[in-house]
C-alpha cells in the first residue's frame, strides 16, 4: 500500500517534468535563436570535416589551433538576422586564408535572406571577384589549370546557388507578412463596419424615441397651452429636438440603409439557411423579444454570422441556433458539425468575421467565445439583458 501512495505522486510530478521539457523544447526549437544556433553547428559540423586537411597545410594553424578558428568563423552566424554582413566579411577571410568555402554558402544564404535581392547580388558578385583574385595568386595548393576549372564548375555555382536561395526566402518572407497584413487589415476593417453599424443602429432605435419624444411633447404643450407648464413642455420639445439634431451630426448617414432587424428575423434567416443547403433548427425563448432593440440587433447579427460561416464551410450539415433567457443574461448558442470532406474549392472568406460578431456583442458589455471540438463548430454568445 505504501509503496503504490508512493508512486503515484513520483509518476504525477515526472510526468508534469517531462511535459514542461517538452513545451520548453517546443517553444525553444521554433525560436530564431535556436535556429540560429543550429545553423551554426551544421557549418562547423561541415567545416570540421576539413580539418585534416587544413593540419597538413603550411598555411593553415594545426589541429586544436584549426578547430578553435572554424568555431569562431562559425560564430558569427549566430548573428547572421542583424549583422549578416560580419558572417560574409569572416567567410571572405576564410577563403583568402584558409581555402575554405563552407562558411561562404551559409553567409551568402543569410545576406540574401535578410538583406534582400539587391544586397544577395552585391555580395555574390564580391564573392566571385574576390575568389577569382585568390585563385589567380600563387599558393593555391591545386594545380593552376585545375584551379579555374574548379572556379568554374564549382567556386561560381555554389555562391550563386546559396544567394539565389536567399533571395527566394526572403520574397517568401515578404509575401507571408503581407498575407498577414491583409488579414489584420480585413480583421480591423470588419470591427470598423460593425463599429459603424451599431451607430446607425443607434441612430435608427434612439432617432425613432427621440422624434417620438419631440411629437409627443409637442402635442402636451398645445393641450397645456393655457396652463403653467407650457413652457416646459415646449422646452422639453425642444430640447429633444437638440439631441436629435446632436445625434444626426455625431453618426453621418452615408446612403440609405435599415436598421438591423430583431430576433423576430431569425425565423427568416433560418429559412434562408434551409433554401441555401444548411437546415436549422432554432429554439427561441420568449423572452428574446423583451429585450432592447440594441440587443436583439447583436442577436440577430451573431447568428446571420454564424449561419453565414455553416454555409460556407459546413453546407449540408444541420445547425443548431437556440436563443435562451438564463437569470440576467441571454445566451446566444450556435452548433453546426463540421463537414465530413474537404470542399473543391475552398470558400471566399475574409476570416474576420468571429472579430466583427465580437464587436457587437462586446459593445452591448457581452462575451463571445468560438471553438472548435472534433466534430462540431461552436459559437456561444451572452448579453446583459438590461
């Protein structure tokens, strides 16, 4: 018995071990610091298999003399993201020096890399210049008519090959953060039309009680003409008047546009979703119809989204809607099982859609939250109901 109390605590506390090792490896394998570092030791790696060689050379230190140069050579990869130049000038050192032509590969790599097209042909051009010049001196351990053969078919490619290799990297580079650029653009943009959305809401629900208040304060003020409080009635008119006018100037109304309907429009999208390949099934309390315009908007609009987001990459799978009164709050619930193969085409989709529901239940002080389960797509919404 004691020993089985024993172990389980052992086996809990080496499993929570092993599994922090494996989130610290992960975190610290993706890091550009660690693939700096092994870069780094691939070359050395590569380069100590010239070693012997550079013993034998009466030119080139010894052994342990030899293997602490290369490792120094070799450092200078380490920042080869802000100081690629240093990689390149070492590895031009090296062929003068050494005749040797690792470091030069990963260099040209990196210069190309983070420097761009025009720098990666500046520095293979300078490569090729000075090699040339150190195979045309004397003290190259080949014979002359070999050396420029060798210049040839294999000094000039591989400087070439390894810059050119740079150079692409670093387009991709470039092509992935604009991708992502354009994905945030499309995320901000969203938020900003649905920002823009529930202020002509606004304009539209508040605008209506306001001219509602204008008329009917206007009418107490006739019948109330001969007593005391006319004139309050009267200012009270005009007072309402103001704030409408305020309202106006404050949400410009850029081109005629209804206002976004209530929860009683969810019987519509619902039939539309059906016409469109998606049936829904819909469960609605009641009590959905108490709520403020405002809110019913937010409503309507997380559902229009997700019912949009069914149809675009779940079509044909049944989805899920119920709207339900829970004390305080009213939770917004959307389910749509995932599609069970993938589509011919992927569908048209900005993915800032989750952003621009959350911005319209976040202004209304709600909570949104999107998962994903192995089966199922899931979208839960809460708003105060107020």
């Amino acid at each position: 018995m004691m020993e089985g109390m024993h172990v389980k605590p052992v086996a809990s506390a080496l499993h929570r071990v092993v599994a922090a090792g494996r989130r610290f490896t992960a975190g610290w394998a993706g890091s550009p610091r660690a693939l700096d570092v092994l870069t780094a030791l691939s070359c050395l790696a590569l380069m100590a298999l010239d070693l012997p060689g550079l013993a034998a050379a009466d030119h080139s230190p010894g052994g342990p003399a030899a293997a602490v140069v290369l490792t120094a050579g070799c450092a200078s990869l380490l920042v080869r993201r802000r100081q690629p130049w240093a990689a390149y000038l070492t590895a031009l050192l090296f062929i003068g020096w050494l005749h040797e032509l690792t470091l030069i590969q990963f260099a040209l790599y990196s210069v190309g890399r983070y420097r761009g097209r025009r720098a990666g042909i500046l520095a293979t051009v300078g490569y090729v210049a000075f090699a040339l010049a150190v195979f045309s001196l004397p003290g190259w351990p080949e014979p002359r008519a070999q050396t420029l053969s060798a210049f040839l078919s294999l000094v000039v490619p591989i400087g070439v090959l390894a810059s050119a290799v740079g150079i692409a990297a670093y387009r991709h580079d470039l092509v992935r953060e604009l991708d992502t650029r354009r994905a945030e653009s499309a995320v901000l943009q969203a938020v900003q039309d649905e920002r823009t959305s529930v202020a002509r809401d606004v304009h539209d629900f508040v605008g209506r009680e306001l001219t509602l208040l204008t008329v009917r304060s206007e009418v107490l003020a006739v019948r109330a003409r001969e007593s005391a409080y006319a004139k309050d009635f009267e200012e009270l008119a005009d007072t309402a008047r103001r704030a409408h006018l305020v309202l106006n100037d404050i949400i410009a109304q850029r081109g005629e546009r209804a206002a976004t309907p209530g929860v009683d429009g969810l019987e519509a999208l619902a039939r539309e979703s059906g016409q469109a390949g998606s049936p829904v099934r819909l469960v609605m309390d009641p009590q959905a119809r108490e709520l403020s315009p405002l809110r019913q908007a937010a409503v309507y609009r997380v559902v229009q989204e997700c019912l949009t987001n069914a149809a675009k990459h779940a079509r044909g799978e049944t989805v899920e809607v119920s709207v339900t009164a829970d004390g305080r709050c009213l939770r917004i619930r959307v389910t749509n099982g995932l599609a069970d193969r993938n589509p011919a085409r992927a569908p048209v989709s900005a993915g800032s859609g989750t952003a621009s529901m959350a911005e319209r239940v976040h202004s209304l002080g709600g909570t949104l939250a999107a998962t994903r389960t192995e089966d199922a797509y899931v979208v839960e919404a809460t708003l105060p109901r107020g």
